[in-house]
C-alpha cells in the first residue's frame, strides 16, 4: 500500500507538469518577515509607490504567421491555443494594464509562441504603446525566444519554415525594454541591471541555453558562472548603496512543490538551491519567474537565514490567463492576481481552457497509470484521473485548497483502495499565498 500510496504521488506530480505544459484573487494578505496585518500598513500615500504589473509567457504568435487552413487547425487541435482567443486575452491585458496606470512592466519570458522574428517585431509595437504611455517596460528572454530551428508558420495546408532570431538580435529589438538603458549588462549573457527607482534596481538574469540548440529548444535553464559571479558582485555593491534589488528570469529559482528538482528539474535552474542560496545570502529578496505556467511563490532559506521569494506568475496562452498587479515602496511589495475570464469573442474562455487542461490532465494521467504498469484495480482508475486533473487545474490558478469536488473525488479513490481519505496526502502548494500578498523588504537594507 506505501508503494501504491507514494506511486500516485508521484503520477500526480507528473501529469500536473506534463498538463501545464500541454498546452478572483483571494481575500486576505500574508505578511512575510514580519507580525503586523494589513492594517498596520502605512498607507500607501505616505510611501513613494510604483505600480508594477507582470505578465508572463504570453507566446505571442504574429497575425502575419496565421491564415485560415489545415496548419492552423491543426496548431490549435494539437496545442489547445486558439491564436485568436489568445490575441484578444493580450490586448485586455495590455488595456487593463494602461488603464491601471502602472508605471513598469515586466516580462520574464518566452514572449513569442516559438521564437519566430516576426512576433517578436509586432510584440514589439504592442510593448511600445506602454512607452509612449509613459510605462517602463523590462523584458528578459526565455527558452522559446531565441535561436529557435524549428520556427513555424501557421498557413496554407502545411506548417513553414520562419525565420527565429540571434541573442543579438533580441538585445536589439527589445533595445527600448531594458537593454539599451541598463545600468550594467553581463558579458556571458544577456543578463542586465536596470534602475527601478532612487532606491530599487532590477537584476534582469537570462538563465536560457539557446547557445545549444540544434533541432529545437532547451527547455532547462541555468545561471552560468560568469553571470553568477557578475550577480554576486551587483549584490554587494547594492548593499554597501542600501539598494534594494529585485530579480526576474524565466526559469524558477526555487521548488515551487515538492520534489519539483526531480521531477521537472528542466523548470528550474540547475543546481537551483546553491544558486537561490548564494543569491538569498547576497540579499536578492525576490525574484519574479515564469515558465511553469502556473501561478505559485514560494518563499526560501538560505543557511545564512536570508529569505528569497520565488514570485511565478501564470501564463496568458492558457488557463488561468492570470497576471500580476504589485505596489512596491520602501518598505514592502504588495502582489494582487488578475484572471481574463472573458473576450469579447468567446464569452466562456476561462471554462472552455479550464475544461481543456483538465482534458490534457486526465489523458496524460491516465495513459501514464496504465505505461507504468502500477496495480490500480480498473475502478480505481476513473477517481484518480479526477484527482489528478482536478489538482493540475488547482495548480496552475495557485492558492490550491481542495474543494468539495476535489474531496469528493479523493473519496471515490480512497473507497476504491479500502482506506480512509487522506486530505494532507494530497496538499502540495508550499508557502506563503500565491495570488494577494504582502512581502515585507525589512532587513534588506
Ligand atoms: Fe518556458
């Protein structure tokens, strides 16, 4: 029964990767490093505060790589991405964004769909009207950005060869969103340091291997040395300044649920705890990420006792299409979470892609029960699945409480199995809160 027990764990943990990558925030805060509640905060008038949203893998695929045909359909069958639902969820985004008068943005990659030049150059147009509005913008790549062999595009009858883009190239384009105006940029990578604000800098660190592409991406990410060695050096300059610095990058920094390093270690850097150490202990109190799809932070120790926040942030191709709101002043960032449910073309969007995740979960669970030959009696099965999907759905959005759906389906598997239902069993969301939260900056300075 262990064996059994700790077999479904780990299914579960496997099909809730595999389903994020196929394809109304919460109602009280959490205060970190610290006793008071939000009402002890000063208000925010009293503070110099920066608006600060962040949007994260929006795989921003070109109208002009997209006709109606077979290539089309077929894109959309096999990725569950109806290019249209995902223009339209891009432009609310961006809308609410002006309208929320943020005063920076922040993007932590795989800003195109597959790396293809021409997304990129009308993302571009699209992150320029920030500009013009007055809204910093800072962007950094990730795995689907750079050097990509395989680019695509989407009409007639037959994908087609498009052409990707050079790490250069990257630097160039996106000149206006970080590069061309950072305080410092690292030799080894396109890594760079921007100034938030009289007392806040930005440690943007590319953690991407397009260097090795040869037929597709890397989806695994590193720090290189040099880039670690040139972080490190930023930290301490930043500390004897009494800077605080904030850091962003595609790939996590630290596990987001339990044995993430063995299960997906391509979703966070190598050697993650040496680097979300070395970094903590050097002062990096948080660091906004992406790539997982999924809307989770989680807080680490380094040995040295220094917190760092590891801030993910969903995607906008899939469910829950969910972006960040954050408010950062002297002593505090504040994180409110936002969802698209809705576009002005398809009213049901957040059920029709919640429906599809839940699809891909319960097709991949299932399968991988039965390849892994592990003795779960055929009645047993259907409740599983449900966990299963029900968890990877839970997953993604982030604050993952089991409802009465989710218990009731743990129920259904744990009768198949003769046992009492274990709730603690199947919790995995590490803390603090994933989607309303108050990170105190105290001690950084
Ligand atoms: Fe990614």
């Amino acid at each position: 029964m262990k064996f059994l027990r700790s077999s479904i764990f780990i299914l579960i943990l496997l099909s809730v990767g595999y389903a994020l990558r196929a394809q109304v925030p919460g109602i009280h805060y959490y205060m970190v490093g610290g006793s008071c509640c939000a009402d002890d905060r000063p208000p925010l008038h009293e503070l110099t505060t920066t608006r600060i949203g962040v949007v994260a893998d929006l795989h921003y695929l070109s109208p002009m790589l997209v006709d109606e045909g077979e290539a089309l359909d077929s894109f959309e069958r096999a990725t569950g991405r109806v290019v249209q639902d995902l223009q339209e969820v891009l432009d609310k985004v961006f809308d609410n964004l002006k309208e929320e008068k943020i005063d920076v943005l922040l993007v932590p990659g795989d800003l195109t769909n597959h790396g293809e030049r021409q997304s990129h150059i009308d993302l571009k147009q699209k992150l320029m009207d920030f500009i013009q509005e007055g809204v910093r913008v800072f962007v950094v790549p990730g795995n689907h950005d750079i050097n990509v062999p395989n680019a695509r595009a989407y009409t007639g009858s037959n994908p087609t060869p498009t052409e990707s883009i050079t790490p250069g190239e990257f630097a160039e384009i996106y000149a206006p969103f970080g590069y061309s105006g950072a305080l410092e940029r690292d030799e080894a990578s396109l890594s760079y340091l921007a100034e938030l604000n009289d007392h806040t800098w930005l440690l943007c660190l590319d953690t991407n291997r397009y260097g090795e592409h040869t037929t597709t991406t890397i989806t695994g990410g590193r720090i290189r040395e040099e880039t670690m060695d040139w972080a490190l050096n930023i930290l301490e300059i930043a500390k004897e300044k009494k800077v605080v610095v904030l850091g962003m990058m595609h790939h996590g920094l630290v596990e987001h649920m339990p044995y993430q390093s063995t299960f997906f270690p391509q979703y966070l850097v190598e050697g993650w705890e040496e680097r979300a150490d070395k970094l903590a202990g050097a002062g990096l109190k948080v660091v906004f990420t992406g790539h997982f799809h999924s809307n989770d932070v989680t807080r680490h120790l380094s040995p040295s006792n220094n917190a760092i926040y590891d801030v993910e942030t969903a995607s906008l191709a899939q469910y829950p299409f969910a972006y960040r709101i954050m408010e950062l002043d002297e002593e505090q960032l504040s994180i409110e979470t936002r969802f698209v449910a809705s576009t002005p073309a398809n009213p049901n969007l957040e059920e029709e892609y919640k429906e599809k995740l839940k699809r891909a979960a319960r097709r991949v669970g299932r399968d991988r029960i039965k390849n892994l030959g592990i003795p779960i009696p055929e009645e047993a099965l259907g409740p599983l699945v449900e966990v299963i999907s029900n968890l990877s759905v839970m997953h993604a959005r982030g604050d993952e409480e089991l409802d009465e759906v989710m218990k009731g389906a743990i129920v259904a598997f744990a009768d198949m199995l003769g046992g009492e239902a274990d709730f603690d069993s199947f919790s995995f969301d590490f803390p603090p809160e994933d989607n309303r939260l108050v990170i105190k900056l105290d001690g950084v300075r």
